[in-house]
C-alpha cells in the first residue's frame, strides 16, 4: 500500500517503489551538510599524510643513492681494474694521501700475485659513514671479492678529496 506524501502544502500519493526512489535521491543529492565536510576534511588530513611520507621516503632514497652510489661506483671501479690487472687504474682511485704511503710498484707487488680474474666482482656487506673533522667525512664498505670458486675479505675506506671519493686505506685478504 502506497504512502501519503504532503510536500508544499500538496498532498501527492506515492506508491512504495516511488517513494524507495525518492529516499534514495534525497541521500545522494541531499548531503547530510555536518557529516560530508568532516569525511573531507579527514580524506584530505590522511592524503596529505600519505603524500608527505611519499615524498621522505623519496628524498632519503635520492639522499642514500647520493651518499652510497658513488662510493659504491668507487669500489666497484678499483675491483673491476685490479680483476684485469690494471694496476695504474686501480692506482688512479687512491687518495694523494695514500698514494704518498704506497707507490705503484708496491700496490702491484702486493695484488699482482693475487689470482684475481675478470669473474672478479665485490660483493658490500655493510657501509659506514663518519664525520672527521680532518678529512671530512669517510665512507667504508666492506664485503667479498668473489672470484669464481673464491672469496677475499675486503675492506675499502673512502674520502672525498674534492674530485671525487678516494680511497684512503683498503685491506684485501686472502682467499678463505
């Protein structure tokens, strides 16, 4: 049985399917004002939160490839000359410091032995940061050199010298 509707001071009778319709276009078009601008105000809060951590997460991203890629590029360089037994470009990645306490000839008495080949590659297992007041801040890495069947303990300290990270102390042990 159908429903009375007085609207405007004019009775209108409405059976239950248009009155069904009707409750159901009132709730889309009829907002409840109180209810709507807080569900707003909470979406935007939570977006705004959203896109703020985004954008940290993202700019320590871009910090850390900053601060690592290029001590990392560093290393990789240095293993990749010294697996070819290019010691005069090996050579070119230390610092003035450490060249001044090794020469050529020495860093290739030490590693020339060494049965380093071209599926000679680094393998970091941790990084370090820290701040000298000296020379700035140092990097070190540490990890493997993995060579096929082999793996040499390997550590590598950096500083940047104004034209790039150096290294400015390294250790590579024999194989274990």
């Amino acid at each position: 049985m159908g429903n009375w509707l007085i609207e405007n001071n004019e009775e209108e009778y409405m059976n239950p399917q248009d009155q069904e319709n009707s409750q159901q276009l009132n709730q889309i078009t009829d907002p409840d004002p109180i209810a709507n601008p807080k569900k707003r105000n909470t979406k935007k809060v939570v977006l705004t939160i959203v896109g703020v951590f985004v954008l940290l997460v993202a700019a320590g991203g871009i910090i850390a490839y900053m601060t690592t890629g290029k001590t990392t590029q560093t290393a990789n360089g240095f293993v990749s000359a010294i697996a070819s037994k290019d010691f005069e470009v090996a050579y070119s990645y230390f610092s003035p410091s450490l060249k001044q306490s090794q020469s050529l000839e020495a860093f290739q008495q030490a590693l020339g032995p060494a049965p380093f080949d071209e599926s000679c590659k680094l393998e970091v297992s941790s990084r370090e940061s820290n701040a000298s007041t000296d020379s700035g801040v140092t990097k070190k890495l540490s990890g493997d050199i993995k060579c096929n069947d082999a793996s040499y303990p390997t550590e590598l300290e950096f500083v940047d010298t104004g034209e790039g990270e150096r290294i400015s102390s390294y250790s590579i042990q024999p194989a274990q």
